[in-house]
C-alpha cells in the first residue's frame, strides 16, 4: 500500500472499514460504521467550563442541524465534570476543571459515537490535560540575601498538586516569557543559544532550581541592581522527568524588589491549655506569623526565666535554647512541664536576612488549666461532699477553684478552694439541676480555666 499524494517519509494511520448493506434493494448502502479518535484536550486550572469539539475529527454521520448529539456512552472523568453539549454544540462536550484550584494533571474519560442509522462505534479516549496556572508575583529580598522562594512564587498559584501521584509539578525559569521553552524535535540553532542565552542571564541574577525543584534565590549585594524581573512556566511532568512536558499556558513575571522591611516585634500573651504528658508536650510558637513578619527573619532569644526558675523548655531550630551560642533561629518551640499550670516568660528580637534587628519585646506564656467538669448523684433532703478536681488538669495543688455558680436546684458552700471540696444541700423533690465553676493558679491569679459544668441528680434514694 502506498499514498498517491502527499507522499512523505513519515508514517502515517490508517484504518480498514466494511460497506454495510441492510437494505433489501439492489443499491449499495456505502454507509461506514463510525469511528470515534482518541482526543487530547486542554484546559487551565480555575478556567470556567469550556466546549471541546470532539466530534470534529470523527468519522460519523448525524444531522448537524438536529437535537440528538451522535456522542454516547460519555464517562465520568476522573476529576471535574464532563457533559454532552447541547443545541448548537452537540458535536462536542463541556468541561469543568476540579473545584479544588490547586489541583493539575492529565484527566480522562471515553466515549463513543453513533449515527444515525444506529451504527455505534469502539469507545475512544478523552485526556484532558488540566495545565497549571502561574500568577504574577512581586515581594522584597534583602541585598546580598540567599533563601527559597518557591513558597512565594506558589502561594497564589493555581494547579500546584498533581492528580497524578506518578507526575509532579516543576518550575521552568526563563529570562524571555516569549522564548520557546518545551520543543523537543529539531530545535533551531536560534532557539537553542536563546535558552543558552535566558540560562545566563538567570545565573547573573542569582536564580537556579536545585535538584528538589526549590528556586534559590541569591540576591545581588548592591541594591542598586534591582529590581529583578524574571520569569517562570509551571509544568506537569513526568516524575522521572520523561515522555513528554505540559507547560503552563504562559509564564508568570516575577518581580523582587531588593530592599527589605524593617523587623517587627510585639508584646504578646500566648495561652496554651496544660496537658498531661509525658508525650505531646511540645508547642510551636509562631513567632514571624504572630509579629507579622516574612518566614525567614529570625527570632533571637535575648532572656528568659524558662529553665533558670520556671518550668518547662525553650528551643530553637529542633535543639535546647542556650544564651551562649544557641540562641537564634526560625522556629521556636516551648515544652510545657505537664500536669502543671503556671507563667513564664521570654524577651526576644527579630533579625531580617540582612541584618536588621526589631526593638526587644516579650512574650509571656500562660499554660492554663482545663477544667473538665462531671456528674454527682445525691439523694433528696442530704447534703454531701463533693471533690471538683476529679477530672481536671493539672490535679495538683497548684490549682484552686473560683467563680463556683450557685446549683440551679440545690444550695452549695465551697468547703476548701484548694482542694476542690463543695458542700452540697439537696432539696426536698427529686431534680436535675447544674452548676459551674472554673480553675485558678495560686500562684499566678490572673490565669484562670475555662467554666466547666456539674450536673447534679438529685434522687429520692
């Protein structure tokens, strides 16, 4: 077999087909059977719905001008919403990409086509390529600053998540948003020394993608130098980096002014409810988030009373606070001491990646008691005692009880604060009434619990 036309070196498809001849006449029904092809389609993340043709390249006959769409048998895709057009477009379906706007990657489905003699052809394949959707970014940086700026470029992102646990998302940087990034085949010398060119000018501005796909960033010393505008395509690859690439549709432009904002500190009272321990003690305090500042300006510890008179553990960075040689970093985690309640304190300052220091404030940390609250039974016309901290944190005597409400059936007198102990006088009838009281620390007044409940069943025996 060869083509009388055309003829060219490079293969081409072709498929067999049969006449169909139901008729009883001596005419010759020339009608094909139909034949649906496999459709490669694409959308971009957080794009509305959109109509794809998808009857255009099949072969099957339908009256164009009718209601009945020759499209059957359409699957549900595997993410977003998938339905046959309807009017002027039965030739065609309407896709919705996935709500959820993080989410990128190759979505499929199938389908067939019948005509109108009833004629339905093998089911073909419908991929839909969701393509990720990069937003324009523009922040600060420090001169003569080195850190990873994939977060921010992302943060506003769209299709950042790849459906496909097989693909991953990367980012491509480029100098030029209207260089040709992604073309394989017989790529111009041109093309080629442009991206040489595009790579250079990256490198001279301090931008690279490490082997985990992070952007760095090391930003020039002299700030004259800046702005820094640059470029960058979020593509849905192969996680081995193999077959073929999606590339969003165009690339963001990237802008980082080279200056940096002045630190912020704050004087804050942070509560955390005491826990028993001994596990899950641990509480990370975000400082840059609380004080407002970006997540890579340090937190330096300048004092404290924690672990030189107060209870539990200051760290920073995964290792114990030392005001040696261990006493800045990003992340600072408090350890409670557990099953106690109490206050302790810590001045700090934050440092900014060129070295600007925010004035000295304090953070003080109440680890506030629970009170839990229960049930007590007491027969009619009795008065009885009852201990409150049965259930409470911490169980100590670190605690007393406060705010004790009158029982709404019921007269009461609090025995012993410290110890918990209530005096409880039963009515004559039978009822269910409640009261409330909260926890206070002795030694610290001002930290008091949440109100807890006790319920009260007064019975007849």
């Amino acid at each position: 077999m060869k083509w009388a036309e055309n003829q060219t070196a490079t293969p081409r498809s072709y498929r067999l087909a049969t006449l169909i001849d139901p008729s009883t006449d001596v005419l010759w029904n020339t009608v094909l059977k139909p034949y649906a092809y496999d459709d490669d389609l694409s959308i971009s993340a957080g794009d509305p719905a959109q109509f794809f043709a998808i009857v255009a390249n099949d072969e099957v006959e339908y009256n164009t001008a009718g209601t009945v769409s020759p499209i059957v048998d359409l699957a549900t895709p595997t993410h977003g919403t998938l339905a046959v057009g309807t009017g002027s477009r039965i030739n065609g379906v309407i896709y919705t990409p996935p709500t959820d706007t993080k989410l990128a990657g190759p979505v499929t489905s199938k389908y067939a086509v019948r005509s109108t003699s009833m004629e339905k052809s093998t089911p073909a394949n419908i991929t839909i390529h969701v393509l990720p959707r990069p937003f324009e970014d523009s922040f600060k940086k420090g001169p003569g600053t080195s850190s990873k700026i994939t977060a921010e470029l992302l943060g506003n992102d769209f299709g950042t998540e790849n459906i496909d646990s097989t693909r991953r998302i990367n980012v491509v940087l480029t100098n030029d948003p209207d260089l040709d990034m992604f073309s394989m085949d017989k790529v111009p010398d041109t093309v080629l020394a442009a991206r040489e060119r595009s790579k250079l000018a990256l490198e001279s501005k301090g931008l690279s993608v490490d082997a985990n796909g992070d952007v760095q960033f090391d930003a020039p010393v002299d700030a004259g130098a800046g702005p820094v505008v640059f470029y960058y395509y979020l593509v849905d690859d192969d996680a081995n980096l193999v077959g073929q690439r999606f590339p969003s549709a165009r690339p963001a432009r990237v802008t980082i002014e080279l200056a940096e904002d002045k630190p912020v500190a704050v004087d804050e009272l942070i509560e955390i409810p005491v826990k028993h321990g001994p596990s899950d003690l641990s509480t990370k305090l975000d400082l840059q988030d609380l004080t407002g500042n970006p997540e890579d300006y340090a937190i330096r510890i300048t004092d404290t009373n924690i672990g030189a008179g107060g209870q539990g553990r200051l760290s920073i960075d995964g290792s114990n606070y030392n005001a040696a040689d261990h006493n800045e970093g990003l992340d600072v985690t408090y350890t409670q001491q557990g099953n106690s309640a109490y206050a302790v304190w810590f001045t700090y300052e934050v440092v900014s990646p060129g070295g600007q220091v925010s004035e000295e404030r304090k953070i003080t940390i109440h680890v506030v008691p629970k009170a839990v609250g229960e049930s007590i039974s007491l027969k009619r016309n009795t008065t009885a005692d009852f201990v409150l901290f049965g259930n409470d944190l911490p169980s100590d005597a670190s605690v007393q009880l406060v705010n004790v409400s009158n029982p709404s059936c019921a007269t009461r007198t609090v025995a012993d604060a410290a110890s918990g102990k209530v005096t409880i006088t039963a009515p004559n009838g039978t009822n269910t009434c409640t009261m409330t009281y909260a926890l206070q620390v002795r030694d610290f007044p001002e930290i008091v619990s949440n109100k807890a409940t006790v319920t009260i069943q007064v019975t007849r025996r």
